[in-house]
C-alpha cells in the first residue's frame, strides 16, 4: 500500500460507551482513522470528559452523520435507531466501494433497535445481509480463536438451525480465511458437540450422530484438519487447545464465555466471510459507564491493531495478520 490504510469506526449507540471509547482514542502512526457518527454528540462527550476536542486535521477525521434525536449518556432512545444502523451501512458500503479498508465497530444496542420496530439480531447479520453472504462470528484473543455454528439466536432455536451444510460452508470458511488472513498454513480446527459430553454416544441426544459426525467427515475428506466432536467442557483445556488454531462452537454461549473469561477487555469480534474486513469490540455498550469516563478502550484499541494488520495484509498478498 501507497498510503496508510483507512479505517472506519462506527461510534455505536450513542447512548453507550461507544462514543466516549472513540473520542479518546489516539491517532495511530500506521493508519487514518474516520469516525462515523454524530458530530456534535462527539465533540460534546470529549468536552464532558474532560477531553480536548476532536483534532480532525490529526490523522482522526470525523464523517458526519446526524442523530435523529438528542443523545444523553446512560439513556436509551429508540429515535436513533436507524440512525445507528446508517453508521454501519456508511462503513460497509464505504468498504465496498473502496472509500476505506476496513470497519471497526463500536458496540449497539441490540434491544432498543428491535423496540424502534427493526429487526435486528446483530452487526455480524446486518452486515452479512447487505452482501448476502454467509457470515462466521470469530472472536480472538491473543491465538485463542472461538468461531460460532450459530450467533444471536435464542437457546431452543439452536438445535433446528444446526445442519450438514451450515457446519460444512462454516468449517470451510474458518478454514480459508485463517489461511489467507492470519497465514496459518495448515489450520486445526477443533469442534465442539451441541449436547453434554458431545451426545454420549446418543444418549443425551444425536445431533453428534446424526449431523455434527456427518459434516465434520465431509469436511476431512476436503482435506481440513477438524478433530471433533468434543465435549465442550474439557474441549477448552490446555492439553487440547494448545495445537489448534481455532475452535468451532455450535452456539454463542458455549464458546465465548470461555474466550471472555481468558481475554476479556483484549478481545476481538472478527467477522469472516465477507467480502470486506470488519472487526469489533469484544463487550456491549455499558450504559452504566456512558459519561462516566471509566470505560476502557482495550478492546478497540486491540480492534483497531488488527483492522489494520488485515487490511495491509489484504494489499499485500506475500505479508499476513500474525499467525500462531
């Protein structure tokens, strides 16, 4: 690359912590870093801070887009509902179309969106939507890797939502894009069962036998390295994870917690099979904490790091994200 890469951050829910985390961040030598958001609700969080005012001209520019309603730290406001949703549709149609390199967003609100009437389960969904593809939820910290069968689905939706093809198209794109993004030559992927101890042989329910076996040999047979079915609950030690390069989870409470507990405030949402880079943050939006100048911006900074790892990586085909 001629020139630094650039990156957009969306600020969030403006009501969150999203705004005071991107306000105080720092320019970074290695990249050019656009906010996408409300303007004034910025310059107005720096000044409650106690922050200097957004230096536009200091490598962190501001794109502009307006509040649909004003915004107070700590309180909901289904108004700016669609307002949020503009910032990620700016950001990943600003990708696309070259504008930026990559996407780093700030955590929403996923409750107050759907209570505004929009149907919405997520960033990694809504962004995957606008491209129509198949979307892979991965969170990172440090080389531990958790990738999701399922996202943001409810408990009992799970076990209909897991099948042959879904695990297969996801084994496969895990696959690929630890490979091309991260330079892992030979990923081992490590899987989990749905059910306690992995089904016990049936026991305690088939979807091992009957999908997760089925999928995971098709997949061998394309010459991945998986290992699996695994109980979930002696999956996550040391004596397994320390070869692998990522782990599948079949749903989103059985793998993150795991992950969160071991990196948590460092840890990095990344979404695979797109055709654009995006990263995120790895908590929620904290509205106890909006304003109040105690949030911590370890996760986006680690966002942000690695947003523009891939992005040089994506120019230049010879250098990748850092590996194992």
């Amino acid at each position: 690359m001629t020139a630094l890469p650039r990156i957009a951050i969306t600020t969030g829910e403006p009501a969150g912590i999203g705004p005071d985390l991107c306000v105080a961040l720092s320019a970074m030598p290695n990249a050019e870093l656009v906010l996408i958001g409300d303007e004034p609700l910025l310059q107005e969080r720096a000044r409650h801070l106690g922050l200097d005012p957004l230096d536009t001209s200091a490598g962190i520019s501001i794109q502009h887009i307006g509040l649909a309603a004003p915004a107070t730290a700590g309180t909901l406001d289904s108004s700016n509902a669609a307002y949020v949703l503009d910032t990620i549709r700016t950001a990943a149609l600003g990708c696309q179309s070259g504008d930026f390199d990559a996407m780093v967003t700030a955590p929403v609100h996923k409750g107050i969106i759907n209570d505004a009437g929009i149907a919405f389960s997520g960033h990694t969904e809504f962004i995957a939507e606008l491209f129509d593809a198949k979307p892979v939820m991965v969170l990172a910290a440090d080389t531990l890797r958790v990738a999701l069968a399922t996202t943001h689905l409810p408990l009992s939706a799970v076990p209909a939502a897991i099948n042959h093809d879904s695990i297969v198209d996801t084994l496969t794109t895990l696959h690929e894009e630890l490979i091309s993004r991260f330079g892992i030559a030979a990923p081992r992927i490590l899987v989990c069962g749905l059910n306690p101890h992995a089904g016990e042989s049936g026991h305690l329910g088939r979807e091992e036998i009957d999908t997760i076996i089925p999928a995971i040999e098709t997949a061998q047979r394309r010459g991945l390295n998986i290992t699996g079915p695994l109980p979930a609950d002696t999956l996550f030690t040391p004596h397994h994870l320390k070869d692998a390069d990522a782990v599948l989870a079949m749903f989103h409470d059985q793998g993150l917690p795991v992950l969160k507990y071991a990196g948590f405030g460092n840890a990095v949402n990344i979404t695979f099979g797109l055709p654009i880079i995006r990263t995120s943050v790895d908590h929620g939006t904290a509205l106890d904490l909006a304003g109040s100048g105690r949030a911590n911006g370890g996760s986006l900074q680690a966002a942000l790091q690695l947003a523009v790892q891939l992005a040089n990586a994506a120019h230049s085909p010879s250098t990748t994200a850092t590996g194992r």
